[in-house]
C-alpha cells in the first residue's frame, strides 16, 4: 500500500476523489493529508508514532532512493570538456582550418594555427569553470545537516500517543530520511521533508526561504475545517515544508514524502527548462553572423579579381582563404577567455564565486538588480526598535515589565521575546529586582502571555505581554505617569490609530500591562489567567527587521552607477515599503509615496500593458509567487534592461535562473545556489556594487578588443581587397598575412590586465552589433589610407609594378608586413582610450610592454636571414625606413582626428542601453514641484516612435529621386537664380581654416561634414539622435567613386539658400563646389549651424501643437 501511494505521490496522479479538479501533484497530495486525521495517515504511510525500525528504514531508502530534490547535478569533467568547445569563433575557426587544408595548395601551417588557437582558447575556459566547479562542490558538500528520528526496536509494540522506551532518538543525515519516519524538531533545526505535524509545543516555523515572509508561521497539529480547502498551501498549519527551519518551540511530525515528491520540486522543475541566451551569448552570436556575412562576401570578390588578374587560380584560392582567416580574429575565444577568467579571479578575491564565465559580461551591463529583501537589505533578524508609554514618549520601565516577562518564558518564548532579551544585553538597561512566581506562557488562542512576580516590596504583580487587540481588551486603566485614570473611548481611539499607523509602516504592534495582585496559588493555572482583566495599559513594543546599515549607502553606490535596483519579496507590502523607505529607495522623503510599490495579486489582474508599465514604474514588487519573480524577470529582460538577480531561496529559483545574472550566496539554499551564476561568500549588495565593477572592467576589455581587431582586420581585407584589383600580384602571401595576424593577436593578450577608464566604468554597456559594425565601417578605412600610402610608395618610388621580378615583389610585401603589423599594433593605444592616450590616459604597464615588444619581434623579421627566407621576404630599404616612421605619425594623427569627430566616441558610449520608460515616466518630477500656471496635460502612456537610424530608407529614397531630377531637369532642381530680397551669407567661402578642427575633419572625411550638415537641415538643429556614419555621409561617398562629388553639395546648398533665403545661383553653387569642396563644405556647416536655432527659435508658436493623445492649453501672453 505505502509503496503504490508513493508512487501515486511521485507521479501525480491517482488521486482520490476528495482530490478538487484544480489541484495537482505535491499541492494536491498535502492538501489531502492534512484533510485527513493523524491516525489515518499512519496507518495510509503503513507508520507508528514510535517511528520506523532501522530495517524498514533501509528497504525504504534503497526503494524509494534518498532524499534529495533532483536539481542541476555539478557536471563531470569531459562533459565539461565537451561543452566548452564548440562554441560560435571555434567553429568558425575550425571550418576556415578545414578549408585551407581541402583547397589545392593546402596550407598545413595555417591549419596548424588555427588549431592551436582552438585548443588555447577552449582549455582556458575549461581550467576556469572546472575551477569554479570544484568550488562550488566543495562550498555544498562543506555544509551538512541531519535530522533527528525515532527508530522503533524490534519488538512488538502497542501504539501509544507519544514516544515509550520501545523507541530511541536517532541522528541521520537528511538523505536518508524517508517516508514514514517520525521526525523530532526543536529550535535551529532544518525540516528535511514535508511533514504532518503530529504534536506541537508553541512551534514557529521560517518559511522566508519558500514565500519571503519574515516573520514566522504556526504549526499546530489541527486545521480548522474552513481553511482545509481555501487557505493557500503555505498558510495550512499542520503541514511543515522541507526547506523550511524551526525558530521556537518543538514538535513531532511524520514525513509523509521524500525526493522529488516534497513540495519544492514542482518549483524546481522549472528549472530545468533551457536557460535563456544573454546579452553577451547574443552579441558573441551576432558578430559572428555578422563576420561571416563579411566571409561570403569578400572571399569570393577577392577569389574572383586575384584569379582574373594573376592568372593563377591556385594561388588565388589560398590567398582568398588567407584572407578569412585576416577577418576573423583568431585569438577572440582565448582573448576572451583569458578576459573572464581574470573577471572570475578578481572576483573571488571580492567573496564571489563565478560559476559560469559568461555572466561575468553581464554583471557590467546590468542595469537593474532585482533584489529580496529578507537577509539582503535587512538583517533577517526580528529587531526590538522602541518601547513607548500611551503618551507616545520613549518610556524604560515600558523596556523592564517587557523584559521581565520575556526573560522568564524561557525556552518557550518566541521571536519578539528573544529579541527583548537581545536588546537588554546590547542596551545594557537595569532590571529591579524581583523574584518570579509564576508563568502564563504564550499560546496561540490566547496571543498573550503572562508572569507573576514579587518585587522587593514584597508587592505581587502580573505582567502581561501580547497582541495589540487582545491586551486592550483586558485593559481597564491607563498608566499616566503615577496615575492610572480611565481607559477611556478616546484613548482608545488614540491607540488604535497609532497601531494602525505603526502596522501600515511594517512594525508588529505589541502591548504591555499590570495588574496589583494578592498572593495567589501559583500551581492553579486557571485562576491565574483569571487574573488578566481589569489591567493598566503600560505602554507599546515595536518590532521589525532593521535594514542593513551598508544598505542605503549601497543602493546609492549602484543608482550612481547606473544600476536600477528593485524589490522582490513575498513578504507584506507594508514590511517591503518600510524598509525600502529607510534605504532611500524609489524616494528620499519619509511617506510611503515615495515609493512606487504593487503586489503579486495586483499583477494578477493586469493586462500585458499594465504589466509591463508596472515592471518599469515600480521599485517594490510585494506578496510574489515564485513564478511571478520569474515572470517580472523575463518581461523586464523583454523591455531591453540586463537584469540581475539576488536571492538565496527557493522562491527565488525561476527567477534565479531567467535573470541575464543570477547571484546567490553561500548560505543560501541549494536549489537557488544550483541556479545561481555568481555565488557570494557574504551577503550584501555592496558585494554586488563591487562585482560591477569587475563586470564592467571585464566586459570593456574584451569589447575593446573586439572592436579594435575587427576594424583593424576590416582595413586590411579592405585594402588586399583594392590591391587584388590594383596590383598585378598578390600584395601579401597567405603565410604572411597570418604571421602578421597572429604577431597583432599576441600583442593583445595583455588586454584582460588592462585598465579602464572611470567614464567608462560610470554607467552600465552593453553589447551592439549595429554601433560595432558602424565602428568598423568608420575606423577599418583609415587604416586603408595608410595602406594606400603604401602602395603608392611601393609602385612609385621603388617601381614595383609588375610580377615579373620576385625579389622587387618580396620586397613590396615586406614593405607592408611591417606598416601593416606597426599600425595595427600602435592603433591599440590610440583606440583603448577616449581621451588623448600617454597625455591622459595610459595603458598598463604590461600592455604597453606587449605592444612594444611585439612591434620589435616584427620589425626584426626582414633582417633576420632565416625568418625572412621562410616568410619569402627581402630586407627593407634603408630609405623606407624613415617613410614608414612618416606614415606611422600621419597615422596616430589621422586616428585622433578620427576621434575628435566622433564626439560621443562610440568604443566607450555606444553600447550605453538605451531607456525604454516613455519621456513621461523616465524622469519624474520632484515630489513637491508645482506645475506652472495653465499648464495641465491629459494623456494616456504611449510609446514613443522609434527613432530612424544611421541608415534611414527614406533617405535613400529622397537622394535616389533628387539625383534623378538633376540629372533630368537641372533647371527645376537648382534654383538658377536668388529670390527677391535675399540676404548675404553670415560665413564667408574662403574662411575656411576657421575653425582649425572643422577644416581638418571636413579635409579628411567631407563626407562625415556633409551628413552632420543635412542632418541639421532635415532632423534636429542641436544634432539629437545624430550618427557620423549616416545615409547622406554614404551617399556623398558613392557619388565620389563615380566622379559625381559635386552634385550633392550643389543640391544641399540650393536647400539652404532656399530655407534662409540667402544669396547665389545654380552656376555659383556648382562653381564653388568645382573649385573646392572642403571650403563649400565648411560654409554651409558653419551657416546651418548658425542660422538653423533662429529658426527653430522663430517658430516655437507656429509650431506649437501637441501629438495625438496630448492637450495642451495655449501659451500664455508673454511665454
């Protein structure tokens, strides 16, 4: 019978028909237990009070297997092994690896390195996890718990009502409790399964780690037949939980399952759904698609033009491979590996374990911590905050009575009277002398309790201590100072609202009173409770959890980081809200106001919409479900935040594991440690704040190398792209480009030991393909500039111009190997920093030695005869030299102009996220702001419509129909002549070296001017949402190619005379155009950005109007 039920339990089903269609599993199968009496469910569990014999207990562990909730098992070694290996750059790198040894001259050097690349990159992350791995399982196994039953000897036994000596108390481990077994707990103990509560004496049990709630629950072996089917399972009273701890009293309880059937396995199975990808799994993936979309594009361009030029298909065939493997950058994995692993090791010197390597990434680019609040803002702890005569002033002889009772329910008290106790040791407070009689202990029907005591005055009295509603009803007289006049209704009143007041704000409320007693028989319990009446009401306790006092000072750390931090709890809203008001979160005023705050149920009644706005609008989320943390999790993640989770218990599991970060301590639960990311050794969020940081330095380094090799890359394919279509041979051999690759790789190894600088570290990145491939667009070309330098320099001034001399073409390509590997290596400390790098910003001491010693090594390979014959190269002319010095100054120059046009640098703002709180919502106003007169708004939230890219296709669409007008009907399009009244231009044609930075960008890159002037004219004056790389700086760049540069400056300068109403003609335009584009370029910028806010400023009133959904009233005469 035991074992088919079991088996039911585990399953699910078969289910008797008491069982509601709404119910199932582990809910269903307690609900059913606890319906039933005590004597049935022993005899259903086939168990006797006097518990299981040691050998019954052992065929039920070997049939029904231990006692542990399946969860995620540590994985072993070669499984680990397995995992970390094929990841999106390793197979790319091994498909690239194939192809250069299937292709008809196979290149076993480049598959050799390729392959060394994997297998560094693969067994540093490997060493790093298994790392973490062994310390998680040590940190599990270091904490053990057991569980204290009765084994029942081998002898015939009648069933008695409690304990005999046919049974003795043992100590097993918790795995091997099973069910059937009578568990005996007392205070500190750790239930080990679920369990029906068989006898009790004042037992209070912690369920914070299952609901959140702080303060304890009841467990008494009854339940009131109303509450059997309509209580939540929480809340039933005879049902004790595995996961749960015993506070005060004791109990003996039967386990009625073990395993998977406790009720905490169907919240741990959820999860074992599949984790969902983060932000940086996602980014890792898109630059991946993204450089093989490069792959499929330029190797067969670059196939096709050598092969036609060269004539030899062969060559051409391993050239185009080589020129994959310079896309791709073949150290990323072990870079990036490399990276995490230092991320991982900083932060265990900062109390955290790093499980899995990835969230590092994540910890920096979250932007808002979900947070419990039990044992991470508060101290878990019920704390004695003030004692208060009925006047409301702090009283201590309130502190004594309360004391005096606490002191003497012994082992039979509860939190509060620990708690009273506690404060007395801290508070050092004198307590009279006074000899105890007799003891009325707390019981749950009477919520009071009392004692009787004899002063040295030989005076009697009882104290009494209880809950607010039952000690005033016992309560005749009021203390007023030496007087004791009336408890009348208004004093009542009185108290009451202050109760409430106090109850509203999270406290627990308790009374204290006396009475004057004659001697009485201390052994006749019912005239002593008989004495509770007629009372003088002493005064008020206050209790509640204290906030953590690093707590407020951490919430402010992380807001002025950039990280948004939110509450989840089960615990009351009232509780949540008082202690997120003492750390200022949400508000700095004292009401609850000030903090937006909405509850479990509440969110159970929202639509999608209502739901999304509540995640974004309020900081206190109260009374949640464990799926609902979950739940708010993903849709924060779905509103583009990188979220982060702190929690230790088992409600905290799901969300635990659908956060970008999941971070658990050492202390908490398994389940939530198993579904944690990060695991703290000491809890508290100015950990969290510090392992930001970590993040954040972990994740610029290994975006900044990312950046800085694919540009650099792009340049190069770029360049051997031109030169394949230039040069009668190829500009570089296949070997070559590798070498100089793998030479540039090295150099970046000392990245991860890099610094960052402080703006960087101030607010939360993250990670944009579409901002890294405008980088690459940007800064890949300057590099080519370079490279074109060269190139000219080779076919010019060396005459290198054909294939028919080996030597001179050896020599060309050693030319650039040693520009190409220079710049590349140089561009490493001009593009880490946004600020004037050595001047204001320098890298780390082993950076710089990286760099420089990598530049030595490969300035040394052309003169060094054995390297130089196995690279097929010659010695470098003496006189280039001193070219290549030249073209490397012209370089950090061209780069730092490069820099200064991109105001908002995009290597360090371009992957800030983004806000998605409406305008309305993302800055509130100040709490005691007063509108200004006349100005009220109506309006329902809506979103706001995305702003256009870089690349708008309505762009595209306006230049497209303007070119085709002016090349059809000129006549139409450029205004031949000025209208009457036109005024003259404020900035003259030939003033253009002022500014100095204006005309070097506008020299440089007129293309990157042209766009930031038409987006003056076309989308905002003041430059808001403005890109560098956009359609119009594009556009000007493919009109260039085919000879038509002058076309879109004469058309955008017939706009602006016609929008000013300026001065000139069509011929003028073109003229100026001809002559000198820079100078036309700069007028028009400077007389846009002059003239475009005057206008803008003019037509305020005109303009005037609201969007749909939005009324505004007129402006006000003078406004």
């Amino acid at each position: 019978m035991f074992t088919n039920l079991l088996r039911r339990i585990q399953a699910g089903r078969g289910l008797s028909p008491d069982v509601t269609a709404g119910e199932h599993g582990s809910d269903a199968i307690l609900r059913r237990f606890a319906r039933m009496d005590s004597t049935e469910v022993l005899a259903e569990l086939d168990a006797h009070r006097d518990g299981l014999t040691a050998d019954e207990a052992k065929a039920r562990l070997k049939s029904h297997g231990p006692n542990v909730v399946t969860s995620s098992k540590p994985p072993s070694w070669w499984w680990l092994l397995l995992s970390v290996i094929p990841n999106p750059f390793n197979l790319l790198l091994g498909f690239i690896a194939i192809i250069s040894v299937a292709s008809p001259e196979r290149s076993w050097e480049t598959f050799g390195v390729l392959m060394a690349m994997i297998t560094i990159s693969s067994g540093v992350r490997f060493w790093q996890e298994y790392r973490s791995l062994v310390s998680v399982v040590e940190l599990q196994n270091s904490v053990t718990t057991n569980a204290r039953v009765r084994r029942r000897r081998a002898v015939p036994v009648k069933a008695t009502t409690s304990g005999s000596s046919t049974s003795v108390e043992v100590e097993v481990h918790d795995r091997e409790v099973v069910p059937g077994d009578i568990l005996m707990l007392s205070p500190g103990d750790a239930i080990a399964a679920d369990c029906l509560i068989l006898e009790s004496n004042y037992l209070r049990v912690s369920q914070s780690s299952l609901t959140g709630e702080s303060m304890p629950t009841t467990k008494t072996p009854t339940i009131d037949a109303a509450e059997k089917d309509t209580v939540p399972v929480f809340d039933m009273k005879n049902i004790a939980f595995m996961g749960t701890s015993v506070v005060s009293g004791s109990a003996t309880a039967l386990v009625l399952c073990s395993g998977d059937a406790n009720f905490i396995a169907s919240i741990m199975k959820q999860l074992n759904e599949k984790r969902e990808v983060n932000a940086f799994q996602r980014g890792i993936r898109n630059v991946t698609y993204m450089l093989i979309g490069f792959m499929l594009t330029m190797v067969p361009i670059v196939l096709g033009i050598s092969g036609y030029v060269t004539g030899d298909w062969a060559q051409a065939a391993l050239f185009s491979v080589s020129v994959a493997v310079g896309l791709v950058p073949e150290m990323l994995p072990a870079i990036v590996n490399t990276n995490l692993a230092r991320g991982a090791h900083l932060l265990a010197k900062k109390k955290a374990i790093v499980k899995r390597l990835d969230a590092i990434q994540n910890l920096g680019a979250m932007t808002v911590l979900c947070s419990d609040k039990t044992g991470t803002l508060t101290k878990d702890e019920v704390h004695l905050d003030a004692f208060v005569d009925c006047a409301g002033l702090s009283n201590s002889d309130v502190f004594q009575l309360a004391y005096i009772n606490a002191a003497g329910q012994a082992a039979q008290g509860n939190a509060m009277d620990a708690a009273i106790v506690k404060h007395r040791e801290v508070a050092d407070v004198v307590i009279p002398q006074h000899e105890m009689i007799a003891v009325v202990p707390f019981t749950f029907e009477r919520r009071r309790s009392s004692c009787i005591v004899r002063g040295y005055t030989k005076q009697q009295m009882v104290i009494c201590k209880g809950a607010f509603d039952e000690v005033l009803g016992l309560c005749t007289r009021v203390r007023r100072g030496p007087k004791e006049p009336s408890l009348d209704a208004a004093t009542r009143n009185a108290l009451n609202a202050q109760a409430d007041k106090l109850a509203a704000t999270g406290y627990r409320v308790l009374l204290v009173a006396t009475k004057k007693v004659q001697l009485i028989d201390a052994n006749d319990e019912e005239s002593l409770e008989e004495l509770e009446s007629s009372m003088t009401l002493e005064g008020l306790l206050t209790f509640l959890d204290p906030v953590k006092e690093d707590a407020a000072e951490s919430v402010a750390a992380l807001r002025a980081a950039g990280v948004e931090t939110k509450v989840l709890t089960g615990d009351s809203l009232a509780v949540a809200i008082n202690a997120c008001q003492a750390i200022r979160l949400g508000g700095s005023g004292p009401e609850s106001d000030d903090v937006d705050a909405v509850t479990g149920p509440e969110l159970a009644r929202m639509d999608s919409d209502e739901f999304d706005d509540a995640a974004r609008r309020c900081s206190v989320f109260a009374k949640l479900t464990p799926s609902q943390k979950g739940l708010l999790i993903r849709r924060l993640r779905r509103l583009g935040h990188c979220v982060g989770m702190l929690g230790d218990g088992v409600n905290d599991c799901v969300a635990l594991r659908a956060a970008d970060v999941g971070i658990s301590v050492d202390s908490g639960f398994r389940a939530a440690k198993d579904s944690a990311d990060v695991i703290l050794t000491r809890k508290g969020l100015d950990v969290v704040e510090s392992a930001v940081r970590v993040g954040r330095v972990t994740q610029g380094n290994s975006i900044k190398y990312i950046k800085m090799v694919a540009s650099s890359n792009f340049g190069n394919v770029f360049s051997i792209l031109v030169a394949s279509a230039w040069l009668p041979f190829t500009p570089m051999s296949g070997l070559q480009l590798l070498v100089q690759n793998l030479l540039y790789d090295v150099s970046q190894v000392a990245i991860p030991w890099d610094r960052m600088d402080e703006e960087y570290l101030a607010e939360p990145k993250r990670w944009a393909t579409r901002d890294l491939l405008r980088f690459i667009v940007v800064l890949g070309p300057t590099s080519s500039v370079i490279d074109m330098a060269t190139f000219c320099t080779g076919w010019f001034l060396y005459g290198v111009q054909t294939a028919d001399d080996p030597e001179a073409v050896a020599l060309f390509r050693t030319h650039w190997f040693l520009q190409g590997l220079l710049t590349q290596t140089l561009i490493v400390h001009l593009l880490r920093t946004a600020k004037i790098p050595v001047l204001q910003s320098r890298a780390a001491p082993c950076l710089v030695f990286a760099t420089c010693a990598v530049m030595a090594v490969g300035f040394a390979i052309p003169w060094i005869p054995p390297f130089r014959a196995v690279l097929g190269m010659a010695q470098p002319a003496s006189s280039f030299v001193g070219i290549l010095a030249a073209l490397l100054v012209a370089y950090c120059i061209e780069v730092q102009l490069v820099k200064m046009v991109l105001s908002n640098f995009p290597l360090f703002t371009m992957s800030a996220p983004q806000s998605t709180v409406p305008a309305q919502d993302a800055v509130p106003p100040p709490q005691n702001s007063v509108p200004p007169p006349q100005t009220t708004i109506t309006a329902t939230p809506q979103a706001q419509p995305a702003k256009p890219g870089p690349i708008d296709h309505r762009d595209v669409e306006e230049w497209t129909q303007r070119f085709n007008k002016v090349l059809e009907k000129p006549g139409e399009t450029l205004h031949s002549t000025s209208p009457a009244g036109a005024e003259g231009w404020k900035n003259s044609f030939f003033a253009c070296f002022n500014p100095i930075p204006l005309c070097a960008v506008t020299c440089c890159l007129p293309c990157i001017t042209f766009g930031k002037t038409h987006h003056r004219l076309r989308r905002d004056p003041n430059l808001e949402g403005y890109q560098p790389v956009n359609t119009s700086c594009l556009l000007l760049l493919a009109s260039s190619c085919v000879g038509l540069f002058c076309v879109p400056l004469a058309m955008q300068r017939a706009e602006i005379r016609e929008k000013f109403n300026l001065e000139g003609s069509c011929m003028s335009d073109l003229a100026r155009a001809y002559c000198c584009g820079c100078c036309d370029l700069m007028q028009q910028e400077k007389e846009v950005a002059e003239r475009t806010p005057l206008v803008a400023a003019q037509g305020v009133k005109e303009a005037y109007q609201a969007p749909d959904g939005m009324a505004y009233p007129a402006p006000a005469p003078g406004n």
